[in-house]
C-alpha cells in the first residue's frame, strides 16, 4: 500500500473499525486501522487505510455487510504537507 497515497474509511465507533478490519482482510484486501487524520473530525478516532483505488468498492462491500461507517477520504502529501478530500460514494 502506498503510504503518501492511500484512501480511509471513517467509523462512528471502534467496534465498528475493527469489524471492518477483520471483514476487509478476510476479503484479501490490504489494510490497516490508524489514527484518524487531524483533517477529519468524525466517529471514533481511528480509520482504516486501504489503496485508493479500492476504496469505493471495500465502503460498497462493508455496507452490504451492514457494518456501519461515515464516509471515505483520499489522504496524499505533496511537499511534506498533508492533503485529505472527501470521496464521493
């Protein structure tokens, strides 16, 4: 996983994050829960990072498995600073 461009779900709780981790892993995706970005306030503080293309299908997936999330962001750096932008999905 790209570690300057990656994508992250938010969750209202951290059951609900480490629900999703284990759902995601079983899937065969590569994952990880940490902190949230200081760029976003929402839920419980930790997010799970995934590759950004895959992030609208891995959101697709746990809310078909009805595990409850808020949203998916595109996190990236340019020249040391951090960037995050809502996605769409």
């Amino acid at each position: 996983m790209n570690r300057k461009h990656y994508g992250v779900i938010t969750f209202p709780t951290s059951q609900a994050a480490a629900a999703a981790e284990a759902q995601v892993k079983a899937a065969g995706y590569e994952c990880r829960l940490i902190p949230m970005p200081e760029q976003i306030s929402a839920g419980c503080g930790l997010v799970l990072q995934v590759s950004v293309e895959q992030t609208l299908d891995i959101q697709k997936q746990l809310r078909d498995r009805q595990i409850s999330l808020e949203g998916s962001y595109e996190v990236w750096f340019e020249n040391r600073k951090k960037f995050v932008q809502k996605m769409e999905g």
